[in-house]
C-alpha cells in the first residue's frame, strides 16, 4: 500500500504522530504521543504508507516492551499501540479527535517476541460527527494476526449534552 502522490500530507502527519519522540508541548501531538509512556512504546515505529482513512506502520518488537514472565509483547503495551496508531489513522483523514478512546476491543490471538518484526494497520471504518470508529490489526510478517482491535473515539463536535 504505497502512498501516491497526492497522500503526501496524510503520510507526513503520521510520521510526526508516531515517529518523531517529541516533547509533551509539541503542536504536532494532538491526541497521540502526548506523554513519557507513549514516547517509551512508540520508539521505533515506522510509518510505512499513510492515506486518508488508512495506515501502515512496521515495528520490531523492542525488548522493553515484553512481559515479564513469558518473554512476549506485553499486552498493555500492544493496547497503547493501538490507541496511539488508531489516534493517528484519524489524522490522515483530517479528523481531529480529543481525549481517551470511548471504546477499544482488543482480541489477543497470538504473541510475538523480542526483535519480531511486526506490521500495524489501521482503517478508519466510519467517523460521524462525534464519534469514530476504527479497526487495527497487528501481524506478523508470516501474515498471523497478533492483535484484532475495534476502536471508538470522540471526534470533539460539539454536543448540547
């Protein structure tokens, strides 16, 4: 899924999302990356095509980020990935988004280890006028699915609730 030429600004808006570790003031971080322990779990993602609505990340599975006990991509860890990528996926369709998700379902399907490389993708399935929803997967490079998530977040219309 190579970015054309016309989704230049989608791919640029998620590499400073995601791949810039910038301090918590930063104008570029609204939504994703905002503090210490997302700087710590997004270090070494790449964004490899961005469209609007659409995102592809690669990411090795860094030492630090494994459970303890069973030597595997800590299951914390794999929720802030996708909070944090599903945050940007919003941005490549130039929908700003505020706050914490409303909803993130996450099924656990299979680990993946130390120095793996992993691909993350993430689709925005529909964004109304205050909600959205998203869907980001975590492979394997052999194509097994790690993690499946569904993703719900306010998109900060106005409301008169």
């Amino acid at each position: 899924m190579p970015a054309a030429a016309g989704d230049e600004s989608s791919l640029e808006t998620a590499r400073r999302l995601l791949e810039e570790v910038a301090p918590p003031t930063s104008p570029y971080l609204t939504g994703a990356a905002e503090g210490f322990y997302d700087a710590f779990v997004l270090r070494g993602i790449r964004v490899q095509a961005a469209q609007p609505g659409t995102l592809l990340c690669h990411f090795t599975v860094p030492s630090r980020l494994l459970q303890n006990s069973g030597g595997f991509l800590h299951g914390g860890a794999t929720a802030s990935l996708v909070d944090l990528v599903a945050s940007a996926v919003f941005r490549t369709a130039s929908l700003r988004t505020r706050g914490d998700p409303l909803e993130m379902n996450i099924s656990y399907l299979d680990a993946a280890f130390a120095d793996e490389e992993i691909d993350i993708e993430a689709k925005v399935l529909r964004a109304g006028k205050a909600i959205g929803v998203a869907v980001v997967e975590l492979k394997k490079k052999s194509g097994k699915i790690i993690a499946q998530a569904r993703y719900s977040k306010y998109l900060g219309a106005s409301s008169k609730l």
